[in-house]
C-alpha cells in the first residue's frame, strides 16, 4: 500500500513539474512565466520528496529529504519575488495583463517609451524587445 501512495505522489509530482515547464514556455509575460516556475515546480517537487520519503523510510535519507524541502520553500519565494520585483521595475512587466497595480507607475521606468507599444518575439525566450 506504501508503495501505491507512494507511486501516485511521484507521478503527481512529476505532473506538476511538467506543467510548470509548459507554463513557463506558453506564458505571454515575465510574471506569469515566474509563477509558473515557482508555484507548480515547488510543489511538484514538494510531492516527489514525499514520495521518496515514503519509498526510503530511511532517517538519514528523510533528513537530506526535508532539508532539500525547506532549502526550496525558504529560496523560491523569495528568488520569485526579486525577479518580479525587478521586472516590474525595468519595465518588462506588461501592465495592461496586471489586475491590481499597488505600486506608483509614473516612476516606474517602461520598457518602451511612452508611446511605443513593447514588441513581443515568440521565439525570444528573454522576452519583450527593446
């Protein structure tokens, strides 16, 4: 029975971290992008460890286990964090796909000018152009 569970956390895991991939292929913006790398990778992973940790059943082995958890849940966050931070902030965040904007935007430098529209290159994985 140990070994069903822990069969479908592996597989349930290894499901989000393949959604996590696409999205970050398939979003149009650098935000969307960044919270498909975090939210699903995170736990995805978070169910792979679980289900190696059921697998194990070894102290040792469940130790390095939830250190490599709590390692992912103190890093992502904040990592994810720093790169929206610094996208809204350069301008690479696209405004007209945010819901609620809390910051002040007329400091906020754009990636374009005033008037110009940012040009979006399909094929670019850096994003917008300049």
């Amino acid at each position: 029975m140990i070994d069903v569970i822990a069969g479908i956390l592996l597989v349930s895991g290894a499901l989000m971290a393949t959604t996590a991939a696409i999205g970050i292929v398939r979003f149009p913006d650098v935000l969307s992008r960044m919270h498909a790398a975090t939210k699903p990778q995170t736990v995805g992973l978070l169910l792979i460890l679980a289900g190696l940790g059921l697998r194990l059943q070894d102290l040792s082995d469940i130790t390095v286990l939830v250190l490599i958890a709590l390692f992912q849940l103190l890093t992502a966050p904040v990592s994810a964090h720093m790169v929206g931070r610094a996208a809204f902030r350069t301008g690479f965040a696209r405004p007209d796909l945010l819901t609620v904007c809390e910051f002040d935007t007329a400091d906020t430098p754009t990636a374009a000018g005033p008037d110009d529209t940012v040009a979006q290159d399909d094929d670019d994985p850096a994003g917008p152009t300049r």
